[in-house]
C-alpha cells in the first residue's frame, strides 16, 4: 500500500504565457497535495488537444522510435526482430495519454549556494507535435525551446536532510530570472560530482570566524583602492562558508554574513569592470532574499552593460522595497538620461544609413 502524499501548504507560482502581449500571472495552489498540482496543470495541456493532422505525425514519430529502440536491443546479428504488435500498441497508446502531461525543466537545481531553493519549468511535452507558439520568454530563461504556455514552479530540496517542499515564487523572480537568466543548470549527475566536497565538508565555527576575519581584511584594502586583494579576500571568505552548517552555527547570522560577503564582492567587481561578475553575485543574494542593495548593485552593474531597461527593472524593485531611496531615485534619473542619450545616437545612425548620405 502507497504512503498517502504529504499535505502541502498554500504557495505562489507563476504562469508565463507563450503571448508576449500578456504579463507573468501570478497563481495560488491552494491544494493538499503535490498530485494536485500536477493533475491540474496536466488538465491546462489537455485543453490544447491534437488537430488530426498532428495526431497522425505524433503517431508516426512513436512508431518510430518504438522500431529503434527495438533495433538497439536486439540481441542476433542482422535485421532487428519486427517488435510485438501488442507491446507497440501499448506503448502508443500510453504515449497517447501523455499528450496532456507536464515535462519539469530543471531551471535552477538546488543547492547549498542558494539555499537548496530549485526553479522548474513545467510545459506540454507534446507541445511542439501540436504545434504550440514559441515561448520566447520562458525559452529565454530555460536555455532552449519552449512552446505554449510555461509554469514556473519554485521548491526547497535538502537530499541530506531528507526535507522537501513547495515554496512561493513571486511574479518579480521570474521577471528577473528572464531578464537574466541563470547559469545553464547543469546535469544533476555531473552537478553531484562538482558539489560534492562543498556539500559534504561541513562550515564549523573556525569556518565562521576565519570568513569574518576575512571579509575585515578585504573590507581594509577595498578602502585602500586594493580591489584585487579585496577581490582574493572576500572569494577566500566566500569559500570558507560553502557547505554546510555545523548544528551549533546559527544558520541566520551564516546566511547574513555570506550574503554580505557576496554583495562586498560584487562591489569590488565593479570597481574592476567586471559587470558580468557583479551581476552573478548579486543574483545569488537576490534569489534567497532580494535587498535594496543587491538591486541596487545588480542595477549598477546592468548599466555599464548598457542594459538599462533590465537596470531600471531592478531600480523599480529596489523603489518597492525602500519607497522615496535618494540613492535609487538618482540612479534612475542617471540611467534614464543614458537611456535617452542612446536611442538619440542610434536614430542617427539609422537615419544616415536610410538618408543615403
């Protein structure tokens, strides 16, 4: 007999439609259980059923894929055994049902650097074979093709402490995450392989007072105009809280202290040109727990790329956060003006490259 699932709490999630016309929708589950959710997104996909046309190709591509995979496993030298008539018919006819079923897209794995919090992307896993539009904005964030509409749904997932759950991912996150999306998620096999010393050394508080002895040396020779030692300082400090919390550290005053050490880095980035840097650290504090300094900094960093509408996109979060920053006000005035500046200089361009001149 199967364990009942456990009940879940009411949680945001998100809707990012394959129109560009229509904004990220927020939704709440107010469910008991995870079979729940997944039932009623898997009755969204069914209203987009197959047109007859797209049944006969999708019928046609699973044909074929079942006589490949019977070639592969094929034992004898030669032609493959044509496979059983029945077992095919089977086969087709559950991948038949799976027309309104959910494909997760990992979008963020969870881990110790973001506080185990993960981000999928659930979309029609048939939704090419109905020929669904191009979601361009949640194949922006995701790194591939995405059809029809996407959910984007946030979880907490610690493997070692065996502790899961559904957590709340608001309609700003997604706009963020799409506007920079994060680093391609890596192979959850390969990611093991990579993080497993982080995940499995444990942060003590020798770990904790060495980072902050750390992050005072990088804070002296940042105001000394040494950003390079900065820089060395504060990824020292950074390293020395990657793993996980000893029992008698208290994980607030750890998450507290990295998060500062990050933002500090970030800084120091930007004092060495390295927007692109800045912009990574920054996102690591604002995907936990996003402050008017993390916004404030990634904005910074946005525009010396030029990228001031996604800068003023932080600026208008950072506004919302602290309503009436002298700080964030000045800042938008300045993008603003750069902004400005620079679609004059480009109509010119395009205006001597159309004049003929």
């Amino acid at each position: 007999m199967m364990a009942p699932e456990p009940v879940m709490d009411p949680f945001t999630y998100c809707m990012i439609p394959a129109d560009n016309a229509k904004p990220v929708e927020e939704m709440q589950f107010t469910g008991k259980t995870d079979r729940e959710l997944r039932d009623g997104i898997a009755r969204y996909f069914a209203k987009e059923g197959f047109t007859t046309g797209q049944q006969e190709e999708f019928n046609e591509k699973m044909s074929e894929q079942i006589e490949q995979n019977a070639k592969k496993h094929s034992m004898g030298e030669g032609e493959a055994p044509v496979p059983d008539k029945k077992v095919a018919d089977d086969v087709l006819k559950q991948a038949m049902m799976s027309q309104s079923a959910a494909e997760i897209v990992p979008v963020i794995y969870p881990d110790s650097t973001n506080g185990y919090k993960g981000i999928s992307l659930y979309i029609d896993q048939v939704g090419r074979f109905k020929d669904l539009p191009l979601n361009e904005r949640a194949s922006k964030m995701s790194q591939r093709d995405i059809r029809g509409d996407a959910f984007v749904i946030s979880s907490y997932d610690d493997p070692i402490k065996d502790d899961w759950a559904r957590i709340s991912c608001s309609k700003e996150a997604v706009e963020g995450y799409i506007a920079v999306p994060p680093v391609k998620a890596m192979d959850p096999t390969a990611k093991a392989a990579a993080m497993g010393a982080a995940e499995t050394k444990e942060v003590t508080e020798e770990n904790f007072c060495k980072a902050k002895s750390l992050k005072e040396t990088g804070n002296n020779t940042f105001q000394k105009g040494d950003y390079e030692l900065a820089l060395q300082s504060y990824t020292e400090a950074i390293t020395e809280l990657t793993g996980r919390a000893s029992p008698n550290l208290n994980i607030k005053d750890l998450t507290d202290l990295t998060s500062t050490l990050l933002l500090n880095r970030a800084q120091t980035h930007i004092k060495l040109n390295n927007p692109k840097a800045a912009i990574a650290d920054c996102s690591a504090v604002i995907a936990t727990t996003p402050t008017l300094k993390s916004l404030y900094r990634r904005a910074t960093a946005h525009r010396m790329l030029h990228e001031y509408d996604i800068a003023l996109r932080d600026l208008k979060q950072a506004e919302e956060l602290q309503p009436g920053d002298a700080a964030v006000a000045k800042l938008v005035a300045q993008i603003e003006s750069e902004k400005a500046k620079q679609q004059k200089a480009e109509k010119a361009v395009y205006k001597k490259m159309f004049s003929g001149s």
